[in-house]
C-alpha cells in the first residue's frame, strides 16, 4: 500500500515556494501556466533546483500547437541542456505532427537530448487520434509517465477513457491524470481510478493588486496563484486512497 502522489505545476518563485509548503510531491516547473505553460528561466530552475523536492522542466519555447519547426526543435534541444546543467529531476516533453498523432522522431531527438532526465509525456497526448498507438509510441520513447485529461477538457470528465488508458498502459508507464483536478473535484476521480500519481495547479483566482498595471496591459485584471492551503487539503484528500 502505497499514498498517491501530488505534482504540483507552478510558474514562479510564489507558487515553487507554496506547494513545497503545502507538501507537493513533485513540481512541474513552468512560465506562463495562463497558456499551458512554456519553458521555465534559468533563474527558476536555478531556485527550482534547490527545492526538497524533484522538480520536472516544461520544454515548450511558445503557446500554441505541438507542432515544432527545425529552429524550435533546437531551441528546445538547448533548453534541455540547461534543466540538465540546472540540476533538474527531468523534463515534460511533447510534439505532435499535423493532424494530432505524436511526432516520434522529434519526440525521439528531445528524449536522446535528455538522457538521464526523467520524462513525463504532457497533454500534446489529449490531441492523438488513437491512444493506443499513442501509448506505445510513449513507452518505446522511454516515458514514466503521462499527463492527460484522457482526451477531454478537463480528467473528471473523462474518468471512463483515463480507465481505459490505464488499461492500455498495462503498467508500462503511469497514467497521470490531470486538469480539473482540485479538492472538490478529486472524488469524482478516486477511488474509480487506482492512479498512483495526479497533477493540479492547486491554485486560487484572485484580483490584481494594482489596477495600473491592468491598465497599462502589464497583467491581466485576475491571476491563479499557487496556493498552500490548497495543496494541502489535496495532498489530505490523497492520502485516504493508497494504491
């Protein structure tokens, strides 16, 4: 019997700091979590590094589609060496060809990149025509783990899917799942999911605290802040499902 560990993704020093608090498993370090988040600074993952926790970098260089070019491919390459030199646990990782099926070959050059990192396959997953050859493609590229919303928006909306991707994964590599997953929402996906990991923000809607930097366009008029009472009321949920 084991208890079902929370990661926890944060996109600044604030959030890295709360969901240590709170008692986060593991961090998904990002920047801007307001658009799925894209690759952290080498100045967080400097502090990120020094966290008591592993915390996994998000390789992502802009918003958008999973569908990188030659340039971006090898930007990602660099970003890679510098969670490495950084002294990070591993990367999140994803890139999707045309029509949504994973992109192996580039999937397979980042993996190359990040031998002796961890590696968690994100949500470019939800975007495949076809889980199953999805799944294999993942486990023969050497991924942990994958993030996934089994398809849907949001995990607790899919809870029949992210079963039957579970199932499909036979424990080759883990089914994590993740958006929509909140204290409130948790129960609809434990115990009818024996996951042994799960992924959230573990954050709060709260205003700007200053209405010229709204203004101006420096900020939007409300932020999701990392909060620690949140990841520990999650992290308290958890623990009464063992795996």
């Amino acid at each position: 019997m084991s208890s079902i560990l929370l990661e926890v993704c944060v996109d600044d020093a604030e959030g890295l700091a709360a969901a240590v608090e709170g008692g986060a498993d593991r961090i998904e370090l990002c920047s801007a979590l307001a658009v799925g988040g894209l690759t952290p600074s080498a100045g967080l993952m400097a502090l990120a590094a020094g966290a008591p926790v592993p915390a996994y970098a998000m390789i992502r260089p802009r918003p958008g589609d999973f569908v990188f070019n030659a340039d971006e491919l090898d930007i990602m390459r660099r970003d890679i060496d510098a969670v490495r030199a950084a002294g990070l646990a591993g990367v999140v990782l994803g890139a999707s060809l045309p029509g949504g099926r994973l992109d192996a070959r580039t999937l397979g050059e980042l993996t190359c990149q990040a031998a002796g990192l961890g590696l968690t396959l994100h949500r470019a997953f939800d975007l495949v025509p076809d889980f199953t050859e999805a799944i294999a493609s993942a486990v023969d590229l050497g991924f942990e783990r994958i993030l996934t919303s089994g398809g849907a928006r949001t995990a607790p909306e899919a809870v029949d899917m992210l079963a039957r991707l579970m199932e499909l994964a036979d424990g080759r590599l883990s089914i994590m799942p993740g958006s929509g997953v909140t204290v409130h929402m948790i129960g609809q996906i434990l115990p009818k999911l024996r996951v042994t990991e799960v992924h959230s923000s573990c954050s709060i809607l709260e205003p700007a605290n200053d209405a010229r930097v709204v203004e101006m366009g420096f900020a939007p008029p409300e932020r999701r802040r990392t909060d620690t009472a949140t990841v520990m009321a999650l992290k308290a949920r958890l623990g009464a499902f063992t795996t």
